[in-house]
C-alpha cells in the first residue's frame, strides 16, 4: 500500500513558508505546520491545506527554544516520522555593525542557526533509520554576497549554507538528500517598508518574486526528480546574485 508522506514546515503561518506548505500539499504531503505565534493566520493556512485534501496539524513553537522543540515534536515522532523537513522560520534585525547590540546578534543567529539545529536533530535519526529524507533550509542572497546592515542575518544565512554541505556528506549514503533554497527578494511581511525603487535595480529581472516562485524550488527538491541532487544551493532572486 501506498505510504502517507508527511512534511514539517517550520515558519509557516504566512510567507515563504505558507507556499511551501500549501505546495507541498497539492504535492500529497499531509502538513506538521510550524510557527511562532500568529495562531489566526496558521489556522487560515491550515484550513487552505485541508481543502487540498490533505491533514495539517498546527504546532506552535519557537524553533530557537529546545524544550519547546522537544515537548511538542518528541510524542508525535514516536508514531509517525516526516520524510521532509524544511527549516524555513527566521526573521531578520537590521542594523549596521557598529549598532548591533548583542540581542540583535543572537537572536537572528539563534533562530536559524539553533533552530535548524534543534528540529532538525530530532527528525533525523528517523530519517536515517527509514533510509529516505529530504531536508531543505531556506537560506538568502544575503547569505552568499553579504548584504551591508545584515551582518547578523548574513553569518547566520551562510551558516546554514555550510551546515547544508556538511550534513548532505554525513547522510546521503543513507538516501537523506540536503539541500538549501536561498532567496533573493520575496515578496513578503519581511520586506515590508524596505525601499522597493533602491532595491529594483539590484534585480536583473526588474521585480521582486513571489513565495510560489521559491516554494517550487522547494517542492522539486522535494520530489523524486531531484533523487540525485545534495549539498547544493538552488538560488531563485531574478539573478540578483549569481
Ligand atoms: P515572514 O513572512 O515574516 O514569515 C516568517 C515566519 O516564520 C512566520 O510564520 C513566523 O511565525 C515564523 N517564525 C519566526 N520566528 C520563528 C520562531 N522563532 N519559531 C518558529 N517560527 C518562527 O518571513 P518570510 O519572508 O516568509 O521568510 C521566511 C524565510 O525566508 C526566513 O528564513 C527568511 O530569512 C527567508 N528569506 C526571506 C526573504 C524575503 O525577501 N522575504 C528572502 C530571503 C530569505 P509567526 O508569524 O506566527 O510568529
């Protein structure tokens, strides 16, 4: 019989993790939704993957806080493990350098860094176990040409990067692939008040993307197309870095 595939997307209540979730359950994924504290707006995404006909159960937890992590995903993965994890939740705190207090610092290292860190850990042993595993994170440009006022959020993004590479070694002989999306500009709360006419001529494709636009790349290296494909970066920013 054909096996229920299971996803966990973290940061989903909107944004780029929304279309990702959504994606992947047009995808046939039944939905672990994560986020952080905008209970009306995950519901809502919830309620849109329950008329894909797929299941979405909601959890609320901060990615960054390893007890939370551990109370609400440690009962449910003794009966059901996710084939595909998507560490997707973060948020920046911009600032140039020589403002950047020590909170800002660590809290936008701590999301990503620690919170990849943290649910990724508790998914994998599974993943190994099973012998098939997709794992993506959702990095940035910033990430990879360093971005001024994102000192921060740049370490934390090329951190990802390179936690990509190193896992894709350690897995891929047991058929967990790792790979990372990163994002140029998206069109999201994130961009919010951001100066659109400075940020346009850095686009060769003169527009801002779409969440869709990178939930696809998420759900391809998801899919069985992508059975050859680890440690690798697939940018989608309109060729604002290449
Ligand atoms: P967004 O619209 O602000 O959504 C962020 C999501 O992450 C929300 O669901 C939020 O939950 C959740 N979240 C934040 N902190 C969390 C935490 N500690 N634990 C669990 N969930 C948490 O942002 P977005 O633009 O979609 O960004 C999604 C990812 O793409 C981020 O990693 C971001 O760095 C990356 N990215 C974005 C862009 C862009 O231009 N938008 C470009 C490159 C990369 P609540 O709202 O419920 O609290």
């Amino acid at each position: 019989m054909h096996e229920q595939k299971t996803a966990l997307v973290t940061g989903a209540s909107k944004g780029i993790g929304a279309a990702i979730a959504l994606v992947l359950a047009r995808d046939g994924y039944d939905i672990w939704l994560n986020y952080r504290s905008d209970h009306t707006a995950a519901a809502a995404v919830g309620k849109q993957i329950e008329e894909l006909g797929r299941s979405c159960r909601l959890m609320c937890f901060d990615v960054a806080d390893p007890t939370a992590v551990k109370e609400v995903l440690t009962p449910l993965l003794e009966q059901e493990y996710p084939s595909v994890l998507v560490n997707n939740a973060g948020f920046a705190k911009d600032t140039l350098m020589v403002w950047m207090g020590e909170s800002e610092w660590k809290d936008v290292l701590s999301v990503h860094l620690d919170g990849f860190f943290y649910v990724t850990k508790l998914l994998l042993v599974g993943m190994l176990k099973k012998r098939a595993g997709r794992i993506i994170h959702i990095a940035s440009t910033s990430g990879q040409s360093g971005m001024p006022g994102q000192v921060n959020y740049s370490a934390a993004k090329a951190g990802l990067i390179g936690a990509t590479k190193a896992l894709a070694a350690e897995t891929s002989k047991r058929n967990v692939l790792v790979n990372t999306v990163s994002p140029g500009f998206i069109e999201t709360e994130m961009i919010d008040g951001l100066p659109i006419e400075r940020i346009l001529p850095m686009i060769p494709m003169g527009r801002i993307g779409k969440p869709a636009e990178v939930a696809e790349a998420v759900a391809f290296l998801c899919s069985d197309k992508a059975s050859y494909i680890t440690g690798q970066i697939l940018s989608v920013n309109g060729g604002a870095y290449m």
